[in-house]
C-alpha cells in the first residue's frame, strides 16, 4: 500500500506543473513568450495563489539586442500626468508600464491643489529631474524594510539596467554663505529646507511643497515661507507665498520653508546667487535614466519584511543577464475574477520569469501594461483595469525596438 501511495503522488509531480501545488505563488505554464519585435516578447499567465488566482501579462526586451533599449515615460512637465498610452504611443514605444507612485489627493490640505507629480527621484537623458520626497510624504503603500524614499530603478548610459539609489547633492551659493537645497521639483519638502524649482517642474502650483512634515504627511501646511527668482544668477523676485505658473528656462525658482524661508527673505532683489543641483549615484556609471521604484528581489531572493496578506493590482521590474535583460509585468486584481497579489507574492514571480532582482511600482488602479500588436502595430493595454479605464500617470518605462532613436 506505501508503495502504491509513493507511486501516485510520484505520478502526480510528474504531470503537475511546477509551482501548482505549492502554497506561494509561482508563475505557470499557460504562456508562452511571443515575438512583439526583434528582441522583445511578450507573454501571459496565470499565478496560482492562496487566495485565488492572478492573472499576469509580461513584456521581456533583451538590451543586448541591436536597437532594443528603455526609456523614460512622462508628459514633458514633472507634475503632469497623462494615460500610458499616450504617453507609450507619441514615442513610439513597443511596449510601456506605469511607474512611481505620485500625489494624487490632498484631502488633508484643504484648498490645496495635488500636483500629480511622482515621489520618488527621476532621471531623463541623463538630466536630474526631480528628487525624492521626505519618507513620510510619499503617497501609497509603505515601502519594505530596508527600502528608501531614494532608490530607483534604471539603466546606465552602458546600456545596462540597475537598482540604485540618488541623493540629491545641491547648494545655494549667495554673499553670506552657502547653504544645502532640501529639495528639487518635489512635491513636498524637507522641514525648514529650501527647493529649487525649474522649467522642468511645469506650470502646477508649488504651494503643497510646504505642506505636511518629515514626519507625517497630514500636518498642516507651513505658513512660514518665501520664495525667490533667480534669473542669470540674481534674484530678480520675492514674494512670502509659493507661486505657479511655468518658470522659464534661464530661472529658477527657490522656496523655503521655515528656516529656509528666512535664509531667503535676507536676499534682496539684485543679490548674486548660484544654484547648483545634481543626483548622486552610489555606481560610477552615470544613469541615463530612472525612476522611483522599491525593491523586492535582490540576488534572486525576495528582500525581508515583505507584506503577505494584501492582494492588490501590482506592476514591477525584474533584471536577468546582468542587467542585460528587463523584464515588464503588470496584473489584474480588481476586475473578473483575478485576485490580485501580494508583495511577497509579486516578489516570487519575478523571480519564477527569471529575474534576479526586482522593484515594485505603483499599483492598484494604476496597475497598466500596454504592448503592440506586431499584426496591427496598434499599441493596446492588455491587462483589465480598475472600472475599465487608464488613471493618467506622471511617468512610466518604455521599451523600444528597431534602429530609429524613439521620438521626444
């Protein structure tokens, strides 16, 4: 009788796909990858879970291949927003997923605008857009232990994809002294810092950037403020209040909060002033672009303190080859009958597609992934969203195929 039962449940392995009858999820064997172009493939499945099933669709592109690269996605502006297909479709890209979490509601400020803009750091052709938000302002879900408000994911101007983490390193120079910026084209800033503002930030106010504090994203906004203009080196505004409007190329705008804020106030109109801003790497290779992203696969193995009871849509990045192959994922999880995954869930597929590290990006309703048809080459969302329509996002990651540079 042991022998027969010994005989069955080796039967059973056999003819079970891998990861079925385990308790965490695993990436199944519905799907195969197919050609979207030269290069890149595409590919759906199902995800078997504790709690139900989920429905995955991924996009692989191998760097390696000639004219095969990633890009950054966004609308021109940092605190802009618009659908993925939008933003996927005027470059040209083959396939695109949604990216930083971003301030969507200020129901704690009232008369405070949301400025749509992302939280965590941004890159674009190697120019520093943006840098990260205090830990506590960011919008969404908590990131992982160990995770921080800096990391990002990437791809060096060697071709190669990364984690990595930015810090801004930026002074205000002036007569008096110089002093450390808190802040670029962010939506909220550090407690008694000063930000710089420039053309890249947009047109949308600047006035929640002194909302909230280091602390919690719900405190009150600060009434202790001042702003300055400096074009060509030299102030050539004031005013106590945080401003909007675009700012023009050759200006930038600082604002303080607190002691920030009397640091500015001590600047008369006509004061030299020099602002100088970058986003420090912790890797020699200078990244050619990046976005806010948390990691959940390091080394091939899911980071510790990994949230395992909330299902939600998810969207990651996963990193074979090096960093030589990227692969794209996004998921169902609010609509039909897909379950949605937990970030620990999430983590392990990564990792079943092959991937040695990975990050998470914003989820839930912004849950997207759109990928070309090669038969149409019309650029569709494949998987079902939340009440069936794209949220408009601040920034995402293409992928492009082919030897034409992808379009601005």
């Amino acid at each position: 009788m042991d022998r027969l039962l010994r005989c069955v449940v080796a039967l059973v392995l056999a003819v079970v796909p891998a990861g079925l009858l385990a308790p965490s999820a695993r990436a199944g064997t519905d799907g195969k990858w197919a050609p979207l172009a030269p290069g890149v493939g595409y590919r759906e499945l199902t995800v078997r879970t504790p709690h139900g099933e989920a429905r995955v669709y991924a996009v692989r592109a191998d760097l390696r291949q000639p004219g095969v690269r990633a890009d950054l996605l966004f609308p021109g502006a940092v605190a802009a927003r618009a659908p993925l297909t939008r933003l996927a479709g005027a470059r040209g890209a083959v396939a695109a997923v949604n990216g930083d979490f971003f301030d969507i509601s200020e129901e704690q400020h009232p008369g405070v605008e949301a400025t749509g803009a992302p939280s965590g750091p941004a890159v674009y052709r190697g120019r520093a857009l943006k840098a990260a938000v205090p830990e506590a302002q960011r919008f969404g879900e908590r990131p992982p232990p160990g995770d921080d408000d800096r990391d990002v994911f990437g791809v060096g101007v060697d071709g190669v994809a990364r984690l990595d983490r930015l810090e801004l390193d930026g002074r205000l120079w002036t007569p008096d002294g110089d002093h450390p910026l808190g802040g670029l084209n962010q939506y909220a800033l550090p407690v008694g810092s000063i930000g710089a503002f420039t053309a890249d930030w947009g047109g949308a106010s600047r006035a929640r950037a002194v909302c909230g504090s280091d602390t919690s994203r719900a405190d009150p906004c600060s009434t202790d403020t001042w702003e300055v203009t400096v074009r060509h080196d030299r102030v050539v505004s004031a005013s106590p209040t945080p401003g909007g409007g675009p700012i023009p190329e050759d200006s930038t705008v600082l604002l303080g909060r607190e002691a920030g804020a009397r640091v500015l106030a001590g600047l008369p109109l006509g004061t030299p002033v020099v602002v100088t801003h970058r986003l420090a790497a912790t890797r020699p290779v200078p990244l050619a672009f990046a976005l806010g992203a948390y990691p959940v696969l390091r080394g091939g193995r899911p980071v510790p303190g990994l949230d395992t009871t909330r299902a939600e849509p998810r969207t990651a990045v996963g990193l074979a080859g090096g960093g030589r192959v990227v692969v794209l994922l996004s998921t169902d999880g609010r609509e039909g009958t897909s379950t949605g995954l937990t970030v620990a869930e999430l983590a392990r597929v990564v990792g079943d597609l092959g991937c040695r590290d990975g990050v998470f990006l914003d989820g839930g309703a912004s849950a997207t992934l759109a990928a070309r048809d090669p038969a149409t080459g019309v650029l569709t969302v494949r998987n079902r969203l939340d009440h069936g329509r794209e949220r408009p996002v601040p920034n995402g990651i293409g992928l492009f195929a082919g030897t034409d540079r992808p379009s601005d």
